[in-house]
C-alpha cells in the first residue's frame, strides 16, 4: 500500500538545545508514503522554540495559548495533522528519545493493513537510565493497561507512535496529564487495532518533565485509568464494584 502523506508531529515545551537535532534525524521519505511533513506543536515555550522551528524550515508550526501540557499538545497535533491531509501520523518527542530510524518499523503494520495504531516498544529492562522502581512501575503500569484496554501492548507509556487518519478522527484525550494511557484504553475499547513494535532509544538529553515524583505519576496514571474506564464501561466497573461490596457485606454478617 502507499499512502499520499506521512505527517510526524513533535509536542515540544522549551526545546531549543535539543530540537536542532531532532530534526536533523528525521528521515526526508519513508517508504509507503510519497510525501513526509514535520509539525512542530509548542506548547507555549519561553525559549524561541517555535521560532527555532521556522527557522529549521518546518513545515508546520502550531502554537498554543501558552502552556497547556502535553496531552493538549498531543491532541492539538493530532487534529492539525488531519487538517493538513495527514494519511497517518508520527509522533515523537522533541529531546530525540527516541530513534527516528525505527519510524518505518513503526509505520510497517499500518501500511501493511493490520493496525490502525502502533506503539514502539521500548526494552524497559534495558534502560540503564531508568531507576529499578521505575522499570518495575512501568512493566506494572502496562500490564494494567494490556487488562483494561484488552490490548497486548507491552510498553503503554512510549510515546512514539503511529496512527492513521481515521483512528484520529475518533480519538479524543480528556486528560490533562498525558495521552499514552489513555489513547490506548480508548482505541483498544473502542475495537481499533492496536499493536506494538520494538524500537531502540537514543540517550537521555534531560530528566523527564512528566515523572516529577513517582507518587505523583502513579496517583495521576491510576485516576486516569478509572475515569477511562467509567467513561467507556461504566456497567462493568460498577457492577464489578457492587459486587464486591455485596461480598464484603456478606463477611461483615457473617
């Protein structure tokens, strides 16, 4: 199959010192799609980095009403890159986390007609940068979402992505947090075909501006995986729960 346009998106908040060579990463084509598009989304960056954008000869620059978060840039990509005739759509992040070589691998299920999104799974247990808890934290957190979303993505939280026009359309992020765990529960309850890859990862270039305490990261993941699922199965999560409580009460009498 080949596709008319490839957009890869990049949600940046203050990136100046590592978007140059971001950019310089990405590949001119990919294999499928007979023309490739950079949108840079700012999330309201004090830095010039939407300026640094232009001047790299972007394609696109989206800015945002000062500074929203990332699940807003996310979604903001997401709809802009349909706006500009996006046929599927890359995601990546702006500190080069992630290898941009890696972006036909991850395209390779959606041309071939057997995903409507694909993740790029990161070794978790490999990342020597990642401390042993949050390795644990991550393999745990994806597991969750595998049950919930009835999906058998491996690595929830990578956010190097590839989705296709329509699955797009449909998607919707409420959080105001991220948009990894909760795109997934959604496409995977929704019945899109989800899958994932294995990818490599470039180097850290900075800490991470999303896990600023692991407590904070896992009350945040934990309330966004409940509102999902209330969302989208609320007969089942309450029944789930009124039948726990009706077995509690049963032990109480007892």
């Amino acid at each position: 199959m080949r596709l008319q346009k490839l957009v890869i998106q990049i949600p940046c908040y203050n990136e100046v010192e590592s978007l140059e060579e971001t950019l310089r990463s990405l590949p001119a084509s990919v294999a499928g799609f007979e023309k490739v598009e950079v949108l840079v989304i700012d999330d309201g960056s004090t830095d010039g980095t939407p300026e640094l954008a232009t001047r790299l000869g972007v394609d696109h620059v989206v800015c945002l009403n000062g500074h929203q978060g990332l699940a807003k840039a996310y979604i903001t990509g997401i709809r802009a890159s349909v706006q500009f005739g996006a046929s599927v759509i890359v995601n990546t992040d702006a500190d080069n986390q992630y290898c941009a070589d890696d972006i036909e691998r991850l395209v390779e299920p959606i041309l071939a007609g057997k995903a409507d999104i694909v993740v790029g799974a990161r070794r978790i247990s490999s990342i020597m940068h990642f401390s042993p808890l949050k390795r644990l934290l991550q393999r745990f957190g994806s597991w969750v979402v595998r049950r919930v979303s009835h999906t058998a993505v491996s690595d929830a939280t990578s956010g190097f992505r590839a989705i296709t026009r329509d699955a797009a359309c449909r998607l919707n992020v409420f959080s105001g947090y991220t948009y990894t765990l909760e795109t997934i529960i959604q496409a995977g309850l929704s019945n899109m075909r989800v899958v994932d890859v294995p990818i490599l990862i470039n180097g850290p270039t900075r800490p991470s501006r999303l896990i600023r305490t692991i407590p904070a990261y896992i009350f945040r993941s934990i309330a966004t995986i409940m509102s999902l699922y209330i969302l989208y199965r609320p007969v089942h999560l309450f029944g789930t729960l009124g039948q726990g409580q009706r077995a509690l009460c049963g032990i109480l009498v007892r």
